[in-house]
C-alpha cells in the first residue's frame, strides 16, 4: 500500500513528523522521491534577501530536510531509494529566475 503526503518542504518538522507517521504504519520508507520548487522571478539586483532565501531554503534546503528526514529508517532498514527532482533551470539558467534551480 502507497501513502502520498504533502508536506511543506521549507519546514523540517512538517516533514519529520510525516516521516514518523509513515514508518510507524509502515515500518520503513522504501522510497522517496524529493522535489521542491518554487520562484519569485526578479533580477538579482532587484530581488530582496529575503525573496532569495525564502527559494533558496524551499528549493535547496526543503530536499535536504526530506533527505535528512528519511534516511535513518532506510539505515535501519539496510534498503530505500531516493530520487531526486530538479529543473532544467539546474542546467540551463532561466532570465530573471535567480535563485531558481
């Protein structure tokens, strides 16, 4: 049986506690497929620190929370994929989309 739960990416503990839940119906997380994104388009030079940050923690940091969160029951489990999805804007930079990847 699948569960699918949305949480968000940019707030560790919402992702935590997801994880909890889920190992304890399930005993252990086989998979996880991370994928955050979001954008507030602006040049550089326009854009607030505040703006910048806020992509940068969901983008970057809101996988590495989910990573973070998984990993120690795949350990224990000695098994568990992750796949992780990003943007061709990580190859490719996009006009006005700075702190997008």
């Amino acid at each position: 049986m699948a569960n699918v739960i949305r949480v968000c990416a940019a707030k560790a503990d919402t992702i935590n506690t997801a994880v909890m839940e889920c190992v304890a119906i399930h005993g252990a997380i086989d998979t996880l497929i991370a994928s955050a994104g979001m954008i507030i388009p602006g040049n550089f030079a326009d854009q607030s620190g505040a703006d910048f940050d806020v992509q940068i923690h969901t983008n970057l940091i809101g996988v590495s929370n989910a990573i973070r969160a998984v990993y120690p029951s795949m350990i224990a489990a000695g098994r568990g994929t992750i796949t992780i999805i990003s943007s061709g804007a990580a190859l490719l930079g996009i006009p006005g989309y700075t702190a997008y990847f």
